[in-house]
C-alpha cells in the first residue's frame, strides 16, 4: 500500500502542479470570461481549463479511479480510489487578482482522503501529504521540507484564521466568531486554501470553516494530520458531510471546541 500511495502522490503533486500554471494564463485578466453557477459564486474559463487539464492527467494514469471536481459531472469509475479536485479554491480571490488562491487535490480510498495537495501557483509553494507519508512543504522549488504545525498551547496566543466573516451566517456562527475573536490573539482572514497551508506551515494555529463543499477540504485533511494537526467539524465529528472544519496544532482544539460549545449555548 505505501508504494502504491508513494507513486499516488508523486502523481498528484506533478500533476496539481502542472495544471496549476494554466490558472497563471488567465489570472490578471481584466476581461476574465466568467460566470455566475446555480449557486451564485463565479466560474471562469481558467477553473474549467485546469480542471479539464487535472481530470486528462487522471484519467490517463488512473482509468479505473473515479472522479469528482468542482466544475464538471462527477466520473464513475470502478476501482476504490476517487480524486476530488477544486481547480482554484479562491476563485474571487483570483478575479480580483489577489494571489491567495490554489489548487486542491485529493485522492480517497473507500470514501476517506488518503492523500493531499495543495499549489498556490503565484506564490510557487506547494503543500502536500498522505497517510503515513508525512506532510511537506516546497517553495520556489526548493527541496521539500517537513511540515510542521505550530506548538502554540494557549488559545490567547493564538491566530485563527478563517476565509470570511460571511460564511458565519447563522446566529450561532456570528457568536462564535465573536468568541474567536475575543479569545484568541488574532483573528485573520487569510483567503480560502492558504489557510490549510498557512496551519500545515506553522504560520497560524487553527483554521475554521462553517460552510465548505468536499473539493474544498479533503485534500486539507490529510496534510492537517501528517503536519501533526487535529480536524473536527464543528461538532466534534470527523464527517466529511457537514460541510464545515475545526483544524487545529491539535495543541488547541479542546480549547477552540470549547469557544464552539459556549456558542451553540449562548442566548
């Protein structure tokens, strides 16, 4: 299994990498082709063309893996494996030509993520992990490193970083918010996957996200747990159909569970 998983993510990183550099073809662009989804978040020419390039690279290397991505029909396929991909995790971010946007892909055997990449192409940094294998982080094309979470203890030391203050939208969410941000040192707001990158690295100590679609966490899962992180939902569950993330140095999250669970009590 662990060759196997080796050879899987050496593919998954040369080829999120690869992909990745078409998102710099259009980015800056002041006459984007984009759209609105049924959703109301935007689409543009350069998500599909990476992801149409990421599901060719699958496609040829692992025919039998099933595929689901972002912006096209899921792929049925007939083995245990299935890639999730999110083209450009940060797509506003990238139409308003802020670099804080990446590209996720992840691979699941029966259901769960067993490996993790995450490419910010305009900052040339790559994270990326899978079961057993460690986390590494390469920048600039520099050798790998081990990735390492932070050894923050105390939730008043801390940097907690979410994408926006707008996916708080419940009353309860608003409240923990504000809970977050009246217990820890810093609350930031550092875009979508470069969070999961920014934790992974050490830079910030939790990361919290109420409303996500699979393509937007499930490569992050496995680089949270091989950088020696913790993940939940917000309910303390490792689920990955709520559609929400509690990841941590692991160091913090009893105390981050604790701020949820005043929450979800306050009135």
């Amino acid at each position: 299994m662990s060759t196997d998983l080796q050879k899987r993510l050496d593919f998954a990183v040369a080829a999120a990498q690869a992909s990745s550099k078409i998102t710099l073809e259009y980015f800056g662009q002041s006459n984007l082709d984009q759209s609105a989804k049924h959703d109301g978040t935007p689409v543009t020419i350069a998500d599909r063309a990476c992801e149409s390039d990421l599901r060719e690279r699958i496609t040829n290397a692992y025919p039998q893996d099933s595929i689901l991505g972002e912006e096209f029909d899921r792929r049925v396929g007939t083995s245990d494996y299935e890639w999730i991909i999110d083209p450009i995790d940060g797509t506003i971010s990238f139409i308003q030509g802020v670099p804080l946007f990446g590209t996720m892909l992840a691979c699941m055997r029966n259901g769960f993520p067993i490996l993790g990449v995450i490419v910010m192409p305009c900052l040339d940094e790559t994270v990326y992990a899978a079961d057993g294998l460690g986390c590494w982080h390469t920048i600039k094309g520099n050798t790998p490193t081990r990735a390492q979470v932070s050894n923050v203890k105390k939730i008043e030391e801390s940097i907690i970083n979410t994408t926006s203050m707008s996916y708080f939208i419940t009353p309860t969410h608003r409240r923990l918010y504000e809970q977050l941000d009246t217990h820890a040192k810093h609350t930031r707001g550092w875009s979508d996957c470069y969070g999961w990158v920014l934790l992974a690295t050490g830079r910030v100590d939790a990361v919290i996200e109420p409303v996500l679609s699979l393509w937007d966490f499930a490569a992050a899962i496995p680089i949270t747990t091989e950088s020696g992180g913790q993940w939940t939902d917000l309910a303390a569950r490792q689920s990955l159909d709520s559609g929400e993330m509690v990841a941590t140095n692991g160091l913090l999250h009893d105390a981050v569970m604790e701020l949820i669970r005043k929450a979800n009590h306050a009135r």
